[in-house]
C-alpha cells in the first residue's frame, strides 16, 4: 500500500517493494526528524483504512 510505504519512509526506515507498476530497493528519505502523514477520510471503507494506518504518537 503506498500510503504505509509512504509513512514508512518519512520515519526514517529503509523499505524495499515490488509492485506491478514500480520497484524500490533499500529506499530511504533522509529526514531530520519524523515526519507524520495525515490522512482524512469520511466514508466508512477510508475511515477502517485511516484507523489501520494511524500513527498514534502523531
């Protein structure tokens, strides 16, 4: 899921994905601090997705 590898990446850690459309191998982005990734949902499909997702120390 690319909003996890997303988030994945903002804190810091090093992801490796292989998809259908695109690859990445030891990914990193270097950051100084962590950075959160908000998401905003309002049906009930996005609202379980963003509460999967969330980062409760944002």
């Amino acid at each position: 899921m690319r909003i996890g590898l997303t988030g994945r990446l903002l804190r810091g850690e090093t992801v490796t994905f292989e998809g259908a459309d695109w690859t990445a191998r030891d990914a990193t982005v270097p950051t100084a601090r962590p950075v959160p990734v908000l998401l905003a949902a309002l049906g009930p499909r996005l609202l379980r997705v963003a509460g999967e997702l969330a980062d409760p120390t944002a």
